[in-house]
C-alpha cells in the first residue's frame, strides 16, 4: 500500500521514494511508489500532475484500491526516485476543493440544505444541494455568507477519528469506510469526512463566486470556483463587458437596455426585410416567368440572397413555369437552387455536371435540387450557361 504523504501535508511540492511495481496501464507505462505526494482521482477531485524523475505524470488514478502514476516515457532505471508534482495545479484545486467545504457548511448553515455531492473540474467546479430550486437572491446570500468565511481566515485542520465514534460528531455527512475516519474541520463551520487536499485556513481560498445552476433530477447543481482560477475568470469576464460597453457605448448598469433596444431593432429591421423581400419576390417571379416565355432554361444570379430566399424564389418560379430554372446566389458560399415545373426532366445531370468542375454538396429530387459550392467570382454565370445547353439538349 502506498503512503499518501498528501494526506499529511499539502503544502509539500516534492518527495522520494521508492518504485514498487511497474506495468503498463492502457499502453502507458505506470508505476506503484512506497510513497507518493500526487493525488489521484477521486471523491470529485482531480489528479495532480507533475514528474516522477524527470518523466511527467499526466494522469494518477485508484486502481484496485491501489495509486497508479502514468506516465509519458519509461522511468530512468534509479533509486529512490525523485517526484515534484505542479503546485499551482495543486494549489488551485486546493483553493476550489475548500470551497467547497465552505459552500457545504454555508447551504446547510443559512439555508439548512443537504449538499449532495460535488465535482471539482478543472475550468468549473459543481455543488449539488437537495432542494427543488434555488432562487438568484438565495444563491447570493449562500455566495456572501461563504466569502464572509474567507474573509474570517477560519484555521481547516485535518483529524481522525473511530468510525464507530462518527455518528456522536457533528458531521455534515456520515461515512461508511470500515477504518479510522480523516475529517476535515474549518474553525465553528464545517466538519465532513473528506481524503482531499485543502488549504490551511480560509482566507487562502481568497473569493469564491457561484456562477449559474441547473436543475438535475429533483436537485440543484450550483457552478463556482474560487482564487485564482476565479480570479481569472472575472477578468476574462470584465474585459468581454468592457468590449461589450464600447461596442453598445454605454456603462454596465444600461447595458441590458441597450441590447434589449438593439435586439428590438434587429426584430423591426427583419420584419422590413421580409416584406421587401415579398415585394421583390412577386417582381422577380415574373421577370423570370418573363424569361420563361422565350427560353426553356432560365438562368439568374441574384447575389446577396440567402439559400432559403433563393429556395422560396424558384419553388414559386417553377410553379408558375413549366421552364428550367438554374438559379444561384454568390456569397461565402454560393447556393444554388435547380427547379422546373416540366415532368421528365431530370435535375441530376445539372448537379453531375457543375460537380465535375467545383466542389459542390446538396441534392434534392429529380424537379427540385438545392446544393452549395464556393464562390467562383465571374465563372459563375458561364458554369450554369453551360448546364443550361445540357438541359436545353435532353
Ligand atoms: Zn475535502
């Protein structure tokens, strides 16, 4: 069984010891220590990385009750070997997984919720607590409460005890593990059973910011994170508000305004468009049923509409029509409706033929086709001329 020196100290970045064991563990080399600082995943905290000897440590995990380190490459053939796991990994899950005891502590104490489990990710960590829904103003005092913990430094300890004497603490959440419990107490707030890596007092977890819920089967799983990774995020977080302020020229506390007004415009300027595109729709039917009068195949290139615009434009040009309608609209990406009202003809030999000269993706029925391909600039009239002279020949 291997030493988990985690367990004593978390603050300890580097170790010795000894290899126990070697194997492969899928098609990676992995190695069993008589010790070993890195933390493996498990209870809803992730791995630590780091280096064994020099090799790096990219996953360790609990296999048959045993930790297992993998590794990118073979360990150098020394003993005792030398490990350093990534502290500012380690430390940031430090800082998450003690909010989490402090988000615990802070539902039950203030709202008297049951937390149900937890999962400490690596861009966001997830607290899931028995209620039916959590309102913005809850998750606020729940939120306010915890960082009040921060702010009060309370000392976290780590203490054992019997199994059997767990029932008489007052503990957060039984255990059912056979042997000595390890307990994790913050000062007067919280005291669970927990085998994870913790800061030593609250004031170094800095900020803790609960993000958003959802519901999950009958509960609540609450987004946050906390220090640096929070931080970070709420950095990310005001530059995209400030970009967001430039752009709509207005200060945070106008900001939903002025995008529920932009968005009101937007709704105006798409309903104008609709009805000019009807208008224009009825002029350009029957300019190609125009057409039609002289030509068995029509050909038009109507830039700036958009495939379904194009699709509606020949679906009324073929109805009205018994002509073969090669329409195209040249953007990004050029789409292209193929669409007749005249039984017998087959559309296909359009599609084969413009695939034997751009790459081109749809397809459709023999009457009606609807594909797309790159813009072609100039060639792009002549292309469907050509298609053109293969329909007016079948
Ligand atoms: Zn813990």
């Amino acid at each position: 069984m291997t030493r988990r020196i985690f367990l004593l100290d978390s603050y300890q970045r580097t170790f010795s010891a000894t290899v126990l064991e070697k194997r492969l563990i899928d098609g990676s080399p992995a190695v069993r220590l008589d010790a070993t600082l890195f933390y493996p995943t498990s209870g809803g905290q992730m791995n630590d990385r780091g280096h064994l000897s020099g090799v790096e440590v990219f996953d360790v995990i609990v296999r048959e009750g045993e930790i297992w380190h993998l590794l990118a490459a073979e360990l150098p053939d020394e003993s005792p070997i030398h490990g350093e796991i990534d502290w500012p990994r380690r430390f940031d899950f430090m800082q998450q997984h003690t909010a989490f005891h402090i988000l615990a502590g802070a539902f039950s104490h203030a709202m008297k919720i049951e937390t149900l489990s937890s999962h400490l990710g690596e861009t966001f960590c997830t607290i899931d607590v028995k209620c039916p829904d959590l309102s913005q103003d809850e998750m606020n005092r729940v939120e306010t409460i915890a960082n009040q913990v921060v702010w009060e430094n309370r000392t976290i300890k780590a203490q054992s005890c019997k199994s059997e004497d767990l029932p008489k603490l007052p503990v957060r959440k039984l255990s059912d593990l056979p042997n000595d419990i390890r307990l994790i107490a913050i000062d007067r707030w919280d005291l669970d059973p927990c085998g994870g890596t913790h800061v030593a007092s609250t004031g170094e977890v800095g900020l803790i910011k609960i993000w958003g819920k959802e519901r999950i089967r009958g509960s609540i799983r609450c987004r946050f994170s906390a220090g640096g990774r929070c931080l970070r995020q709420l950095q990310e977080q005001g530059k995209s508000i400030q970009e967001l302020s430039e752009i709509l020229s207005t200060g945070l506390a106008d900001m939903p305004r002025a995008v529920q007004k932009t968005l009101d415009e937007l709704s105006k300027v798409k309903k104008a468009n609709q009805m000019l595109f009807a208008q224009f729709l009825e002029v350009w039917c029957a300019d190609l049923a125009h057409q039609a009068l002289s030509k068995t195949v029509v050909v038009r290139v109507f830039p700036g509409l958009s495939a379904d615009e194009l699709r509606l434009l020949a679906r009324r040009a073929s109805q009205e029509s018994a002509a073969v309608f090669l329409l195209a609209a040249p953007a990004e990406r050029t789409a292209f409706v193929f669409a007749t009202g005249k039984p017998g003809i087959d559309l296909h030999v359009v599609l084969n033929h413009l695939s034997t000269k751009i790459d081109i993706k749809g397809g459709g029925k023999a009457d009606f086709i609807q594909c797309s391909g790159p813009n072609i600039g100039d060639d792009l009239e002549p292309l469907l001329e050509q298609a053109a002279l293969i329909v007016a020949n079948l």
